[in-house]
C-alpha cells in the first residue's frame, strides 16, 4: 500500500462526483507539505488505471476546488521533504476544517 493512501482511506472514501452540488463537503483526509503552506483536503477519490484520483479542496498558491492524483503527490520531493498524511486527522465538514487550520 502507498505511505499517502490506506486501505482505510480507500473504502470510506466517496466517488468522484458523490459530494458534488453538497455546500460544505465532508473531508476525509489531510495531506499536507511540512516545509510550507501546501495543503490538500481530500472530499472524494477513486482508482483510475495505474494511479488514484483525488478531488479536493488545494490551499497553496491559490486556493481552489480541484483534482490531483497520488502519483503527483508522492513524487514532491524537496530535499527529502515529501507530503505527508495527517494521521490525526478526524473526518468533518469542510468549513471547520478550514477554521480548525486558520486557529493553528
């Protein structure tokens, strides 16, 4: 199994598309970069081929609604900096998320 991605993730994990038109998705899951403000709120995924698809909510140089797969995440690597799973992180509703990570 990939360090980003267990099969916990995998099977409570929503479909592209399931949370769609929903005003305050519930996130599953936190990825974030530890050497700066990168982070990625997971909504719904999904295997596609050799790879797995994300969409989510992105906080970096912008912040967005938008997709991103798990190949791309786990090929960051800056000096031995990779992104990282928050494993503490407790499901919940996008917007106390986004408070919960403004209040740190």
């Amino acid at each position: 199994m990939h360090r980003l991605l267990s099969t916990e993730l995998i099977d409570g994990l929503p479909r592209l598309y399931e949370q769609q038109g929903v005003d305050d998705p519930i996130v599953y899951a936190k990825f974030f970069f530890p050497a700066g403000c990168w982070t990625w709120f997971v909504t719904e995924g999904q295997p596609e081929g050799n790879d797995f698809t994300f969409f989510g909510y992105v906080i970096g140089f912008e912040s967005e609604f938008g997709y991103f797969s798990l190949k791309e995440l786990e090929q960051v690597n800056v000096k031995g900096i990779v992104i990282e799973r928050d494993c503490y992180f407790e499901p919940g509703k996008l917007s106390t998320c986004l408070l919960d990570l403004h209040l740190q």
